[in-house]
C-alpha cells in the first residue's frame, strides 16, 4: 500500500468470501492486517465482515461487493447500515433498473453522522458476467469441489458441453459452449448509464 500511495494509486482488497464461524478468528487478524497497511478499502460480500470491521474500526472504507447482490434501494439503504462507504449493485441490473435505484435512494435518503449523503453505486461494464446470479454459483462446488463463492470458481460455465435430450445428442453445429453468456461489454451504453444517475 506505500508503494502505491507513493505513485497516487489506490488499493483495495478483495474479501469477497462467505466465511464459516471456525474462520472468524482468521477473518479478523486479516482485516486488522489490511485495515493497519492503509488499504483504501475492502470489497467485501459477507454481512458478518462488514459488521466485524465495523468493530474493529468504525471509519475503515467497506465497498459491498457485487457478490452481495443488491438490486433496490432498500438494499443500498440495507448496506448503509452495515456501514458500507459504496455500493457495486447486482451485474444483472438493467439501465432502467439502475435508474430506478439510483432515484430511490434519493427518496429514501437517511444521512447519519458517519455516512451523510447517499451512497455512491458503481455497476460493472466490461469483464466477465457469471452464469449465475452475482456470482451466487453452486456449479463449480458441486462438480469439483471448489466454491464460487469462497473465491475458487472453476468456471465450469466457460466449459464445452453437449446437449442431450430424451437420450440423444442435439446437433448443434460448432456451437459448444452453451452455459457461458460472454462477458459484459457496455462501453457503447456508457451515455445510458451516466442518464441513470451513475457518476462520470
């Protein structure tokens, strides 16, 4: 984090891991690590860290992540008290949808002494959109043991497959890939999403 401060650049540490109760003493000494390094905030999906950092400090920068999965205002209103500083809403969220959060929040605004205004949104744009809600994917635990959500997706959606139906292979020519939506490119809708309250 020095070396990045030093050059003007921010950091941010990724803690977007369910953790079980027999990690909650590991969780801690970590987020008491970064919290001591100056990271400028932590993207974290889990309700109970953003509450244990909450404890450890009450000013320490929580982003809620994607992978929390917030689709209303009331979500946004829901993450404020959590004590998240930013809200990254749902990959899946329509413009309109995004629009209709953004003025929610402004209608539902609650300033508190810690977090006066609404809470700034960001939404994805370009990268990789999961098969699954958010990323709330149980495929890639189920067919090999490694949870999406802990941080160990497999992408068992990137994967060819065939299709199979009432016993017999479908042809589908060269199309393979049948789980996999792509990734995410909205470089041309970005004049839409600054429309729908989203900063420039």
């Amino acid at each position: 984090m020095e070396f990045l401060h030093r050059r003007g650049v921010k950091g941010y540490v990724t803690f977007n891991t369910l953790v079980f109760e027999n990690e909650k003493a590991q969780a801690e000494q970590y987020l008491r690590a970064i919290i001591a390094a100056g990271v400028d905030a932590a993207i974290v999906q889990d309700v109970g860290i953003c509450r244990l950092i909450r404890q450890l400090s009450p000013d320490f920068p929580i982003h809620a992540s994607t992978q929390m999965t917030i689709t209303s205002a009331s979500g946004v209103e829901f993450a404020r008290e959590l004590g998240c500083n930013l809200v990254v809403l749902a990959r899946e969220c329509s413009i309109k949808e995004i629009a209709k959060i953004r003025e929610g929040c402004r209608v539902a605004e609650k300033p508190t002494e810690m977090f006066p205004s609404t809470l700034p949104l960001e939404v994805f744009v370009h990268g990789a959109l999961c098969v699954a809600y958010s990323g709330q994917c149980l495929t890639s635990e189920a067919l090999g043991g490694r949870s999406a959500n802990r941080g160990e997706c497999a992408q068992a959606c990137r994967m060819p497959y065939d299709l199979i139906a009432d016993g017999n292979k479908v042809p589908l020519g060269d199309r393979k890939y049948l789980l996999s939506p792509q990734d995410l490119a909205g470089l041309e809708v970005l004049p839409d999403l600054v429309r729908a309250g989203m900063p420039r």
